[in-house]
C-alpha cells in the first residue's frame, strides 16, 4: 500500500468526524439565531453558497484576507448552508422561523444521512479519487455545481437530462468534506 491509498475505514472516519464538526457549528448557531435562515428562498441560499464559495478561490488567489476567517470555515459553512437548502427544498421557504431548532437538528441528521450515504458510495466507485486532488479544484467543482443550480433554477427547476438541484446540493456538501478533510492533512496540496 503506498502513501496515497488510505483504508476506506479511515475516510469513513474522516467523513463522520467532518459531519459531526459542522453540526456542531450549525447546533449552536440555532442556539444564537433560532431558524432564522427558515426565511430564504432556495434561491437565495444558492447564492448564499456562492458567496462563500466565491470568497474561497479569491482567498485561494489572493493568498491573504482582510477578514481574519480563514478558508476552513467557509467550507464548514458551505455544509451547513447545502444542507439549509435541501431543508429548504423540503419544506419550501418561510415568513419566520417556524421550526424548533429540534427539529431544524432532525431534519439536519437526516439530510446528512443521505447525503453522506451518497458520498460513501461515490468514495467506493470512484477509488478516492479526491485523495489525489488538490483543494482548489474542489473550491471550483463548487463554483459549477453552483452555475448549474442557478441554471435549473432559472429553468423552474427543470432539467432534460441532467440530475437535480437536491443531487448538487449533495455533491456541493460532499466536495466540502473532502476540503475539510484535506486542510486537516498538513501535507495536502491546496492549489
């Protein structure tokens, strides 16, 4: 086995322990704000996914940043703001924070359960591949996912052949984890 092949036991790991990270931002957050982002539009949390994604490749470009966060959690964000989105395409938007955090937490779980369940089996299919890759390219993977939303979006969420909104949602989730991942590995190329 050399360097570059990792037990698929350890990437499990890596994935729950990147799942258990980010729900623990997104519970306190609803400690803080309840489920004010129960408001927004599907729509209006694609952007919110760009935003984050876009501030990503100009940290990745410039190398600096006048805000003292870094690119960590912005992925971290992105997670929790796919997984907004597909509560969001769920339930539909609404006026107010009409849910518990509860049961903003349950819907939460169970969006990842699926999300992670499509993230193992495209691990397996794909042998990894995302080992061998370099961060950026996972920041721009998510900017495009993100340009095909706002297509299908601007389509009435319609597509010929293509797969959905909900499916890159979770591809966008899932390239977050692997960014995750790979910040935390100290020998890891970023770009």
């Amino acid at each position: 086995m050399d360097d570059n092949t990792y037990p698929k036991a350890d990437s499990v790991r890596q994935f729950d322990e990147t799942f258990a990270m980010c729900r623990d931002i997104y519970v306190r957050k609803l400690q803080d704000y309840g489920a004010s982002w129960r408001v927004m539009r599907p729509m209006s949390l694609t952007d919110q996914l760009f935003i984050k994604a876009k501030r990503i490749r100009t940290l990745e470009t410039k190398g600096g940043a006048m805000v003292d966060e870094g690119i960590m959690p912005e992925f971290v964000a992105i997670v929790n703001y796919g997984i907004m989105a597909m509560i969001q395409m769920q339930l539909g938007p609404a006026l107010k924070a009409d849910i518990s955090p509860e049961y903003a937490t349950e819907l939460y779980d169970r969006h990842v359960a699926g999300t992670r369940a499509l993230l193992a089996a495209k691990n397996h299919d794909y042998d990894e591949a995302w080992r061998d890759m370099r961060v950026c390219s996972f920041t721009d993977i998510i900017l495009t996912k993100l340009q095909r939303i706002k297509e299908i979006e601007a389509n009435g969420g319609h597509t010929v052949i293509s797969e959905g909104i909900e499916s890159n949602y979770q591809d966008i989730v899932n390239y977050a984890v692997f960014a995750i991942i790979k910040l935390g590995e100290s020998s890891s190329p970023h770009c």
